[in-house]
C-alpha cells in the first residue's frame, strides 16, 4: 500500500503548493521539489530489488553483463532526464525542459552504440554469404 502513502503525500503536496503559490510562489516551487525527490528517495529501495532481479536473470541466462549493466543505465538516464524535465516544466522553463529532453535521448543513443553494434553483428552473422 505504499502507493496511497506516495498519493497521499503527493495530493498534500500538491494541495499545500497551491496554497502557497499565492503568497510565495518560490516557496511552492521549493516544497514540490523537495516533496518530488522525497518520493524518489523512498522508492530507492524498490529500485535496488529490481536492479538486483535483472543482474540475477542476466547471470541465469548467460548473458554479457556488460549490456545489462548498459541497459539499466539506459533506464537510469532516461528516468533522470524525465525528473529534471518535469521540474523544469513546473518551474515555468520550457525551452530548458526541452534541452534537459534532448540530452537524455543523445546520452541514452551514445550509451546504447555498443548494444546496436552487437545486434548489427548477430544479424550480419545469420545472413548466409
């Protein structure tokens, strides 16, 4: 029932910043980023299991941990871009957003190079010559 825990703080939160935003707008904008990164650091334990779970299935299966390690980078990159984006947003900065946004997809492309070149590889030697 974590979740109703997590709504919960989140509706308050919410609920408190619009309250605030008429008085001191900085203050809203402090408290849903705090409140943003609390939440964060809660489910940091939950993050913790599943990374755990995907390295155990990896090691099971024989595969390279080498791109899974790269696969929950991916992930980690592309959940830490979608934060700071959102908070950009909420900030009222748009273009910034937008750039935090193409930085994660240019990371996540470099990241992923190695991975596609293994794939092309595979393919390349299915293919009969």
């Amino acid at each position: 029932m974590e979740i109703l825990q997590i709504v919960g703080i989140g509706l308050i939160a919410t609920f408190l910043a619009l309250i605030l935003n008429e008085q001191k707008p900085a203050f809203a904008f402090l408290l849903i980023v705090f409140v943003g990164i609390s939440i964060f650091l809660l489910l940091i334990g939950k993050i913790q299991q599943i990374i755990e779970m995907i390295e155990r299935m990896a090691v099971n299966a024989n595969l390279n941990l080498v791109y899974m390690t790269t696969i929950l980078k991916i992930i980690g990159i592309a959940y830490i871009a979608e934060f700071g984006v959102q908070i950009a947003r909420d900030a009222g900065q748009g273009a910034l957003a937008s750039k935090i946004e193409l930085a994660g997809k240019i990371l996540i492309l470099v990241m992923a190079i190695p991975i596609i070149m293994a794939i092309i590889k595979t393919i390349l030697g299915l293919i009969p010559k």
